[in-house]
C-alpha cells in the first residue's frame, strides 16, 4: 500500500512540473518574463510581468558593446575601465570580466526572453541592434577559441600574441603565479593554458628573463648602423618598385574605363538622335555598363593607395634616436603602448 502511494505521489509530481512548465512556456511565448535576475538596464514590472527600461543604467549598454566591438577590448580591459569611471553592477559591485561577458551574451538587449534554450519576441524595448550583436556574437566565438585575438587584457605582457609555439602553432599569451613569498609571470601555450598537459606540452618561459633577453637582442640589432643603413635602403627600393607597379596598373585601368565610357557615348549619341532603337542598341549598353561597373570596382582600391615614387631613408639626426630608444630599459619598455 505504501509503495502504490508513494507511485501516485510521484505521478502528480511530475503533473504538477509539467502543468508549471506549460505555463511558463505560455507565458514565454507571449514575450513576458518567466522569472530569474532582472538583465542589467532593465526593471522587471509587476503589473505586466515585461521588462521596462531602467534609466540609470540604460547608457551603459551600448557603451560596452562599443567597447568590445570598435575599440576590441576584451572583457577584462572593459571591465577595468567601467570601474576607473565609478560605474558599478546592478548589485552595486564592481565590474568583473564575467559580468562583462554576461552583457555581452545576453539576447534580451534584442527584444527577446529566453526560457528553455529558447528565445522568445518581446515587447520590451530593445538597446542593441541586431547587426551590433552579431559582431559581437562573431567576437566572442572567435576570442573563445584564441584569447590571443584580445587586443587588450589585464596581464602587462609585451611579447603576448607575439610568440608562437612550434608545437600546436597556437600563440603564448602571459599568466602569473602567487608563490608563499612572490608573483611569478610567465609566458605559456595558449593550448597548455586552456586544456593542461593534454593540449599541449610545450614549456612555460619566465616572463622578466625572455623579455630582456628579446629587447637586448633588438638594441644590439639597432646598434649595428651599416645594418639599419642597409635594412632602410632595401626598403626604399621595395617601396619604390611597388609604387610603380601600382601607378603603372591604375594607368592601364584609366585607359581601359576611358575607352568604355567612350564606347557607352557612342552607342547612345544614335539612341537620343532616334537613329537606333532601344532593341538594337539595349544589350550592348548593357553589357557595356557592366563592364564599367567592374572596372570602377577594380580601381576603387588603387585609387586610395599612395604612390610616391620618392620615399626616403631616415636621416642622420633620426637614426640615433631610433637606436637609442631601442636601449629602452625592460621596466620602461613594458610601459610603452
């Protein structure tokens, strides 16, 4: 007896969470919200069960979208700046790199609520876009697999997405350990960094060491002046021989869309004298538009392209400043943008 009441018990159980579900999806459908922490800009209105636009935090949203998607700072960057400008969470926090992320992967700045893996139209106003959140979407997929593609994080690392490992290919980017008496950084495998000894096996390098190293290797490099002389001559000649492929293609181009515009006014100086008709003279010009248009496409890119024939080396009195900032001390150097 007791087991047949503990099934029956059971089965109204799982009555009752279906009947509740059914109901939250309902009401899911109609675009209300079906419970959980308000988004960040938003309130939650009782009377209507929608999300209505909160005031004082509404600027915010666009501003961090910006951030990652124009100025490409990563979650962290983006979170220290909001808190060097006194701008706190809903909660009245500061910002961290997952509340950023958070913002950043939040489809209710769409118009959307989302309940069981599925999104649903609103009515609530929307604050972003739709083609903002897809760069921003395409952004952290492609920041998810390369953190290296961050162009700025926390970590002070000079030679960050510099460095490539020979083992998977991927690049080194800066970590730090807190040892009993000190911080240690260093550079490591993005593959080690995100799935361990199985990803990759390639070794940690000590971050202060492999910078000086690096930095005293460029200031020998810059030192040796008949090297930077010869290094800046091979320049100018490879500045020189492109700019005159260049000019000597956008010529041939010039030519080539002069003798189509002048084929295009021939074939309708007939057309407006009435000598020809629309029949005869219709698929040519056609043809002929089409052909203008690729060449115009085919030129635009030149056309923004510098052709100075006459680039020049550095002068004397530049090339030793040049070598002596290249003696720029480690602690010094790691401050320079």
């Amino acid at each position: 007896m007791v087991q047949m009441l503990g099934v029956f018990a059971e089965f109204e159980r799982a009555t009752i969470i279906d009947r509740v579900i059914a109901g939250m999806e309902r009401k899911a459908a109609r675009g209300e919200w079906c419970g959980g922490q308000r988004p960040f800009g938003y309130l939650i209105d009782k009377t209507t069960n929608t999300l209505v636009v909160k005031e004082d935090e509404v600027a915010l949203i666009p501003y961090i979208f910006r951030l990652y998607v124009k100025n490409r700072l990563g979650a962290n960057a983006i979170a220290a700046r909001l808190n060097q400008e006194e701008y706190r969470t809903k909660n009245g926090r500061p910002w961290s790199h997952m509340s950023v992320l958070t913002v950043l992967r939040n489809r209710a700045y769409l118009g959307e609520v989302l309940f069981r893996g599925a999104y649903h139209a609103s009515a609530h106003p929307s604050l972003i876009d739709e083609a903002a959140f897809t760069a921003d979407h395409e952004l952290l997929a492609e920041h998810g697999d390369d953190k290296a593609a961050c162009r700025s994080n926390s970590y002070d690392y000079i030679l960050s997405r510099l460095l490539v490992c020979t083992m998977c290919g991927k690049r080194y980017v800066g970590a730090a350990a807190h040892g009993r008496n000190a911080r240690y950084e260093y550079y490591i495998c993005f593959s080690r960094q995100r799935y361990g000894s199985a990803g990759c096996t390639a070794d940690r390098l000590p971050a202060r060491e492999l910078e000086e190293s690096i930095i005293a290797s460029i200031g020998s490099v810059y030192s040796d002046a008949a090297f930077v002389d010869r290094a800046f001559a091979d320049a100018v000649q490879r500045v020189r021989a492109t700019s005159s492929e260049i000019e000597d293609e956008r010529r041939r181009t010039d030519a080539e869309l002069k003798k189509t515009e002048s084929a295009i006014d021939r074939y309708l100086a007939p057309f407006e004298a009435g000598s020809m008709s629309s029949a005869q003279c219709g698929p040519r010009l056609e043809q002929l538009s089409d052909k203008l248009r690729q060449i115009q496409i085919r030129r635009a890119p030149r056309s923004t392209i510098s052709t100075r024939t006459d680039p020049r080396a550095p002068t004397s009195s530049s090339s030793p400043r040049c070598m002596a900032n290249s003696r720029t001390p480690w602690n010094t150097a790691k401050s320079l943008p």
